[in-house]
C-alpha cells in the first residue's frame, strides 16, 4: 500500500511539473512580440561604436553622410531589450542590454548604416557581426559570436573573437587585416598580390598571395586550435 500511494504521488507530481512547463512555453508563444525601430543621426560623424549584450549587428556603407540605424527587438515575457544612445563629439554610441530575467528570451539585433568616412567599433556578446560592402576602417570584438565581411574595401578591420569563425572576403587590399579566434576558423580572401604574412593555427592554408615583409599590406590571422586560410583570388 505504502509503495502504491508513493507512486501515485510521484505520478502527480510529474503530471503537475509536465502541466507547469506546458503552460510555460505557451505562455512564451502568446507573449512573443518583435518590434522595429528606426533612427538616424547627421553630421560630422567620426565615429559609431556599437556594445550588444545579446543581438547580431549588421554594418553597411551609407549612401549619405548620416548614420541610419535599424533596430529589431524580439522578447517574451514584455522583457525588451534596454536601449542606451548618445551623439557627441562627432560619435556615436548604442548600446543595448537585456534584463535580468528568469522566464522568457530577449534579444535586440542592429543594422546600421555608416559612411565611409566614420570608424565602427562594435562589440557583442554573443552575437553574430556582418559587413556588407562597408568601405571605412572597423574593430569588432564578440565573445562567441561570428564575423562575417563581404565586399570589404577599407584600411583597417580587426576582427576578434573567443570561438566563432572569421571569414572575410574584400573587394580592394586592405592595409591591416587582423583576424584572431580562439578555437574557430579564421579565412580571408583577398586580391592577389603582394602582403605581410603572419598565420598560425592547428592548421595553416596560403596561396594565391606573395608573402613579403617590404609589402605595404599587411595580413594577421591567428586562431588557437582552428583553421588559418589565406587565398588571393578576387
């Protein structure tokens, strides 16, 4: 009798928990909201310096000398993301953090705009970072997000991150390109030609390039237990 009743109560018990996560998750379906919001900022902008707590960021060239910002809240629970921003001096600061909460999601991804005449600094926690045929110098720093460049054509990407991959691909010979991950892998593609070559990794791929300490651009890829790949081909 003593064994029956034990079940029974550890079979309610069971049901009950099994019911209580059930109503959670359709509790986090109801409450599931995205917002977009959109803003911009004009004049002598130098620099636009990004810090995400959770969210991707995606940076594009402007077509004008303004910085536009796309900005995309997704969160449960009515626990959006905290928005902080600021224009002085000739920069530009976000940055956005999501509350401490015990039940639900949050995240706050960006697409900015930024001409080319403007320095980006972005930094993520574990987001991912995208440039897309951005022409102006950028420093991204995620702790396990990706980066990702396409089309890249400026003087200075430093792109670091504790285990995401790195992948780069640019349209002109960057001056500095430096990629370092910790246990991802780290690529770039890049004009043929000649580069200051510094590669190390579990395993190190380079061609397409000449490797020459006098050239005036210069290569830094680095990762600590991925692939290194350098190729010359666009």
């Amino acid at each position: 009798m003593r064994l029956r009743g034990w079940s029974l109560l550890v079979s309610v018990s069971v049901a009950i928990c099994i019911l209580v996560a059930l109503l959670a998750i359709v509790g986090w379906i109801a409450s599931l909201h995205t917002n977009v919001t959109t803003y911009s900022y004009s004049g002598a902008i130098t620099h636009v310096r990004l810090r995400l707590a959770s969210g991707d960021a995606t940076i594009v060239s402007s077509p004008s000398a303004a910085v536009e910002v796309r900005r995309t809240d997704r969160y449960a629970f009515g626990h959006a993301a905290r928005e902080r921003r600021s224009f002085a001096a000739g920069i530009v600061s976000v940055s956005s953090s999501c509350p401490r909460i015990i039940l639900g999601s949050c995240s706050a991804s960006y697409e900015v705009a930024v001409p080319e005449t403007a320095t980006v600094e972005v930094r993520t926690g574990d987001g991912n970072v995208r440039l897309d045929g951005f022409r102006g110098s950028a420093n991204v720093r995620t702790g396990s997000g990706s980066v990702a460049a396409a089309a890249y054509c400026g003087f200075d990407l430093s792109a670091v991150s504790g285990s995401g991959d790195l992948q780069v691909a640019t349209a002109c010979a960057p001056r500095h390109l430096l990629l370092h991950t910790g246990s991802g892998n780290a690529s770039a593609l890049v004009p043929p030609g000649r580069y200051r070559v510094d590669a190390s990794g579990a395993r190190r791929r380079v061609g397409g390039v000449t490797p020459d300490a006098g050239a005036p651009f210069t290569l830094d890829l680095h990762s600590g237990s991925g692939t290194v790949t350098i190729g010359g081909g666009l």
